[in-house]
C-alpha cells in the first residue's frame, strides 16, 4: 500500500490540530441520516427497485475518497455591508486560520451568483508529502453542505516541499461560525501517467448483453458486477 505523509509544522497546534483522516470516515450527516430505500419500505414496482442515494455506489465512492483535512479552530464570520472579517476562538501567533487573496490575482474567475467575489484562504498547519510519482488534487469536500467552496487545485506533493493552503469563496449570504471540525479540504492522491484519448466502436449486440447481466439482480448491480473497493487508512 502507497503512503501519504502528513506532519504538523505548528507545535502550538498539537493539541487543535485533528489528524487528516479518511473521507470514508467523514461521511455528510445528510447521508447518514438517508435511508437506503424511498420511505425507507423496500419495495419493487416494475422491476424497478425503490432505492434512495445511500445505494448510489459512485456518490459514496466521491465522498470517500482520500483523506479529508478539517478546520482546526472555531471561525466566526462578520459580515457588515459585504464587507465580511473572520475571528477564531484560538488566539496564537503560530498560524492565522484565514488569510485573504488579492483579489486581482482571480479577476477573470467565473465567480457565482450568490459568491462573495472575494477569494479567502484557509491557512493549513499539514505538510503533506506522498511518493515519487504521486500528486494530490484538493478539492471542496464532496456532497457536504459547507458556506464556502476551495479553488480546486493539483500540486505534486512528491517534490513540493512547503505546506499547501487552501484559497476558498465563501457564499455571500452566510454569517456566522464555521465550528472546529468542519472539513475544509478533501485530499485525494493519484499516480501521474500520461494517456491518450481514442475513438472506440460501439457495438449494440454486446451492450444488449451487459446491460442484462447488469440487470440480473434487483439491487447493488454495480457493486456487485463492476465495483472495486478503494482502501484509505
């Protein structure tokens, strides 16, 4: 099994600073609290069974996979006149949690209607160090409910040698604490290759036949069938 590396450069930290962990760990309480059927009674109508979201492989696979790194202190946003100013709970010179982004760096950005258009950063206490050959994508926790979104980025974390902090938006309509904890980055490892794009043939009798056996069961098709199980420790 590949090693991914994460070491605290901020000793005044130790104690707030939670360890990156798994995503698989850190699932949305939206998904735990679904129930895996619709009105959570199973039932099959046509064939077809009643399945929620929570049965939905590839959406678990998405919030799964990698590590998530979490806010280490309590942020509390001020917004006066979209003028917005963050405040954390813990008061130390090792690191401020958020720092800001001039904004003329992102003055092409597509930004949203209901962003800030202003672009913050999370300040990150984790080197984060992976194997020759491994890069890391960051990106916003996926399928989480969160008032801000990261600038998702690729570094080769094989060779770059400092900490990686995170620019973000935050939604203009939100005020308020963002509570210690919170995930602010899912941190998923990937092997650099290089591939190139060809043009495949279709071939109808073949699909016919895959999309039976695909439907010889009534539930977890593509789990059963097609799914590989991906491993985070």
């Amino acid at each position: 099994m590949k090693k991914i590396k994460f070491t605290l450069e901020y000793p005044d930290l130790e104690y707030c600073a939670e360890f990156p962990s798994p995503a698989i760990k850190n699932l949305p309480e939206w998904y735990k609290n679904t129930p895996p059927f619709i009105n959570n009674t199973k039932e099959i109508n046509d064939g077809v069974l009643n399945e929620t979201v929570k049965k939905c492989i590839p959406v678990l696979d998405a919030m799964s996979y990698g590590y998530i790194i979490k806010l280490w202190t309590d942020v509390y946003v001020d917004k006066n006149n979209q003028q917005y100013s963050f405040h954390t709970s813990v008061k130390t010179n090792a690191l401020n949690a958020v720092s800001g982004h001039n904004i003329s760096q992102a003055s092409g950005y597509p930004f949203k209607s209901d962003d800030t258009k202003e672009i913050f950063k999370w300040n990150n206490p984790w080197n984060i160090k992976t194997e020759k050959g491994y890069s890391c994508l960051f990106i916003t926790p996926l399928h989480h409910d969160l008032p801000f979104r990261i600038l998702e980025g690729v570094v080769d974390t094989d060779t770059f040698p400092l900490n990686i902090n995170f620019p973000f938006i935050l939604n203009k309509n939100f005020s308020g604490v963002i509570t210690r904890g919170t995930p602010i980055a899912q941190v998923i490892p990937f092997k650099r290759e290089g591939f190139k794009s060809i043009s495949g043939q279709y071939n109808e009798s073949e699909h016919n036949k895959l999309i039976n056996l695909h439907d010889t069961t009534f539930t977890n098709k593509y789990k059963l069938k097609w799914w590989s199980r991906k491993k985070y420790e």
